[in-house]
C-alpha cells in the first residue's frame, strides 16, 4: 500500500510556513486558479488530504461542491491569514445536515 500524501493550495503568504511540515505547496495568486490545479490533485490519486484555504475555496465552491463526494481526497478547510470566513463552518454544517436530516447546529446558535 503506497502512502498518500497532504497538500495545500492558497495564497503564497498564507502557505509558506508549512512547507516546514512536508506537505506539498500549491501557492495560487488568484482564487481562479484553483479550477487549473484541485482537478488534477483529485485525478493523481496521490493525495489523502488536500488542505484549502477558505478564502480560495470559498471562491472555488463549484469545484470543491463537485470533489465532496469522493472518498479521497479529503478536502479540509483552514483560515488564511484574514482569519476564518465561516465558509468551512457553513459547509460542515450542511454535509452534518444532510446526513442527519436537521440542522444541529441551529439550536447552540439560536436559530430554532
């Protein structure tokens, strides 16, 4: 069994630090450019997990929407430097939603 590994597509200066920890790093200088790199991460069949930052996922939803229901890659979402956008939070919430069938969240945030 070969082992998969993890990689990182976001803006140069949110990405940086973790080529420290071995991942593999897509830097982007535009959230467009997503479209011409996740697809073929997806399609190497090389990654487990493929971290994004939310502001370029958030500006890639078509094609994370499209990846989601794949076993692997796990795509994950993380802050930028901006801090968290509530793209990853909403989107967990909706996958949680989904196979629930309710939104469980609604209640601790007061929106029953």
């Amino acid at each position: 069994m070969s082992t998969l590994k993890i990689g990182l597509i976001g803006e140069e200066q949110d990405i940086r630090a973790f080529r420290a920890l071995g991942l593999d790093l897509f830097p982007v200088s535009s959230p467009s450019e997503v479209a011409g790199i996740l697809p073929d991460l997806i399609k190497s069949k090389e990654y487990g997990i493929i971290l994004i930052t939310e502001a370029v996922g958030e500006a890639a939803r078509a094609i994370v929407e499209e990846a989601a229901g794949l076993p692997l890659p796990s795509l994950v979402f993380i802050p930028g430097s901006q801090g968290s956008r509530d793209f990853a939070r909403e989107r967990l919430r909706k996958i949680v939603e989904r196979a629930v069938g309710m939104d469980i969240f609604a209640e601790k945030e007061g929106r029953v």
